[in-house]
C-alpha cells in the first residue's frame, strides 16, 4: 500500500529513499531529541480543551459559508445494508490495529524511555493505529530489538493516512477516546517538528524522525474529521486545528496555477509537469473546506479535480490509473513508488492507489448527490457489470485493469479478490446499480478484517468502505 511514499533499492548494497512528499538520497539521520518541556502546543489547544468532547448543543455551529447545498435525504443503500455489520468491522479492525501509549510502553519498553520527548501531558491520552509490518528499508526505524511481543515487533511505525482514517472510523462510530486520542498523535508530532501538516512516517511515540513531508490524503482526511467533529461537539479547538490544516494544505498542496491537488508538500511534486494521485481528491473534504474558510477557493478546487477526473476517465477504459499527468494521460510518479520496471509497474493501472478512488466518489454523492459523482461511478459500474455479467462475486473482481490498454496491458496476477477491492467494486453500484449493490452489500458484509501483521492496508479500507455502505456515514449537519 504504503509504496507510494518510498524507492527501495537493494543494488551493491545500498537504500535509495524516496519520500512521496521528499527527496532524500540517504536515510535521515537521528536528530538529538528535544525534552518535552520545551514542545510548545499549537495554539489555544490544551489538554483541557480536548477532554471530554461536549455534549452537542440543541443549535449546532453555523458554517461559515456554503458552497454547496446540503441535501435533506441520502440516496437509498443497499436492502442488505446493516449498521450492524459497519460497527462490527470496525471493532474488529480496531482491537488489532489500534493501540494506545499506555500499551506501547509495554510492547517497546526501550523505545519507551523516551516517549516522554514528544509526547508531553498537553498530548495525552494518545494512541496510533499501527502500520503492517516492515521487512525491508523502514525495518529499522519501525522495530525495536528489545522487544520480543508477538505481530508487534516491526511495526513500530505510524503512517499519516492511517491516523486520518483512524480519526475518521472513530467520529462515524462515535469512538470519542480514540478520536481524541489519534488525534493528541498528529498534534504532537507537528508540534515537535514544528510542521502545519504531519510528518507522512513516525515511529510509535518515540523521537527519532523518519520522514516529515507530507501526504495529501492524510492532511485532508484529518482535517476532515476535525471539522465533523466540531459540527459534532461545538467545541472550537477542533475548528481551529481543522483551520491549520486547511490553511497548510492550500499554500503548499495546491497548484495555484490549475487548482489541483499536488500529492504532497514537496517540490518532487510541484515540476512543470506535475504527476498526481486522484485518490487524494476527497470531494467532501474540499465542500467541508469551502464552509470553514470562504477566504480560498475551494469550490474551485473542487470543480478543477472533477474535470480533472473526469478527464482522465475519459480517455481511457473507464478506470483509472494510479497516477497521471497533467495532461490527464497515465504517468510513472518520480518517487519511484509504482514498480521498478515492465512487469512490476502499477502506474497506468487501476491498483493499489486508485482503490480508495470509488470510496472518496460514492462518500460524495451519498451525502450531496453530485451528478458528477454519480456519471464516475456509474462509468465504472458499467465497465466492471461487463467484466462480470453483472455478477460481483466474479473473480473478474481481482484484476487490475489497464487505464488504456496501449499503455500497457491488465494485470491479472491476483487470482482472489482482496477485501478491499471488492469493497471498492461495490461501491460503484450506489448511483445507479441497486442490483449490484445489493448483491455486493450482502457479500461485503460476509468478510471481516483478516488482522494480521501485513493486512494494515486491507483492513482499513474495508473498514471504511463497510461504513459508508452500511450507513454509519452520517452527517453532523
């Protein structure tokens, strides 16, 4: 999964590393910590501003603008849709992936000794969902030696997305103390690197540094929940960190030029002609944006990425590819993250990136019915229902298909249909297959997360996914 942000290389012995949102040739060095005392909160936010989340008020707070209207009704679900199942996934997924610093000094007792640098009282409670296991480059910096705790020992490492979509299957099921907990992790890591957006890697709740650019779908799915959480609870220091991250992520995540979302804060992403990731295009995050801070664009933004992703639909099969340029063509990213070579490449197809792409569509129109969303995925309903004669249960489920056949051709590796591929493919029924989505709803609701050390990525999304199609997604407003 987490591929996109790194460049392996084992050639004469040596690591090349790349970060999605950095450029770094050599691995980063150990900075000499800085003592607790001396972090500094963001502003106006204390632990006693955070804890407990209020009771909501009888008159939530008004937005400050509205760039688009909210709709009264959510379209129908799947028949087999059931808040049941939802809730189920998401404790499942949670009593694995999901730990708190309490724990983590038990599980790294050496690394522990200095959890205290960057995790000061003004971040506590705290906790991490936990990235899979690592084997190669990052194994260094995501194990402790000491340890001997079974599934724990190299997985030390924390990745930015998991935190945004941790905070989010928190708020939607309405886990308060993790919420706030996940969420105490983002600030203090910002505060100790003194950043706006949080470092894409961290490790547990230790000091060293491992890379501190940034990942556009985290900063957007943080500051997503933020903003649902204070229409949720009122209380303003949710708004005020959600106002960081928005004000961060449109000086250095947007390309003043076109309005298109850049994948990270990095001049790697920011060339003459920039590659881009639509799985970073969270249109409801942009609509959330546009109402808390009518000072930038963001409905412009919005409108450039659907023409943008639309564009890129277009020209091709119908899906999409993990990355593509400017030009709306299929492109290989410069950090190296889609293979190493014909037969390993993902750039040009629909893979490991592009799966959360339906989520992010369906979530959008479930809650403000754009037509837009609604032509996306039924183009990409209509693509698959061929593959399959309808039918989602298909292995046809497992390919990953080209995004233009002259490109390069499918791959079709996969011989079973991960979860979180067939969660993504059911998705695509929600504007305009009600057949298939509630034959696939039934389906989706038969799997659980597998939990084990290496299903971090699959675990997440069919969480997610399971939410949205089960009904937990549900507005504060």
């Amino acid at each position: 999964m987490i591929s996109k942000k790194i460049l392996l290389s084992a050639l004469v012995g040596s690591a090349i590393f790349f970060g999605a949102c950095g450029d770094d040739t050599a691995a980063p060095s150990a900075a000499t910590p800085t003592q607790s005392s001396a972090v500094t909160p963001l502003p106006g936010i204390s632990s006693s501003s955070i804890a407990p989340i209020p009771t909501p008020t009888s008159s939530a707070p008004a937005p400050a603008s509205s760039a688009t209207p909210t709709p009264s009704v959510y379209p129908a679900l799947a028949t087999s849709a059931n808040a049941t199942y939802g809730a189920n996934d998401y404790a499942l997924w949670k009593s694995f992936h999901v730990t708190s610093y309490e724990q983590e000094t038990i599980t790294y007792p050496t690394l522990a000794s200095e959890f205290n640098v960057v995790f000061s009282a003004a971040y506590m409670p705290a906790g991490r969902v936990v990235w899979s296991s690592q084997t190669g480059y990052y194994r260094d910096y995501c194990s402790d030696n000491s340890t001997t705790v079974p599934n724990m020992k190299t997985r030390a490492c924390t990745v930015s997305e998991g935190i945004g979509y941790g905070m989010l299957l928190a708020y939607f099921n309405g886990d308060d103390d993790t919420f706030v907990r996940l969420w105490n992790y983002s600030r203090a890591y910002r505060a100790y690197s003194n950043r706006r957006l949080m470092p894409w890697i961290t490790q547990s709740f230790h000091w060293m540094e491992v890379d501190n650019s940034s990942a556009t779908d985290a900063d957007e799915d943080i500051a997503t929940a933020l903003i649902l959480m204070y229409f949720k609870s009122g209380n303003a220091a949710f708004l005020q960190d959600a106002l960081t991250f928005v004000n961060a992520i449109w000086d250095l995540e947007v390309n003043p030029s076109t309005l298109l979302i850049y994948s990270g804060d990095e001049d790697l992403w920011k060339g003459a002609n920039p590659v881009y990731n639509l799985s970073y295009f969270s249109p409801v995050a942009l609509r959330l944006f546009a109402m808390v801070d009518p000072s930038h664009n963001w409905q412009g933004v919005l409108d450039a990425m659907y023409t943008y992703m639309q564009l890129v639909q277009s020209m091709g099969t119908g899906v999409f590819p993990d990355w593509s340029d400017a030009t709306g063509a299929a492109a290989n990213p410069p950090n190296g993250a889609a293979g190493s070579g014909p037969g390993s490449w993902t750039w040009y197809t629909f893979n490991k990136e592009s799966v959360r792409i339906p989520w992010r569509i369906a979530w959008d129109y479930y809650w403000y019915q754009d037509l837009r969303a609604a032509t996306i995925l039924n183009q990409l309903n209509t693509f698959i229902s061929k593959k399959t004669n309808n039918n989602p249960d298909d292995k046809a489920l497992s390919v990953n298909y080209s995004w233009n056949l002259s490109v390069g051709a499918d791959n079709t590796r996969n011989t079973v249909v991960s979860s979180q591929w067939y969660a993504a493919w059911c998705a695509t029924g929600l504007s305009g297959n009600p057949t298939w989505l509630a034959q696939c709803t039934s389906g989706l609701n038969t799997k659980t997360p597998s939990n084990t050390t290496q299903s971090y990525f699959s675990d997440i999304l069919l969480t997610m996914y399971s939410a949205l199609l089960n009904g937990l997604m549900v507005r504060p407003f």
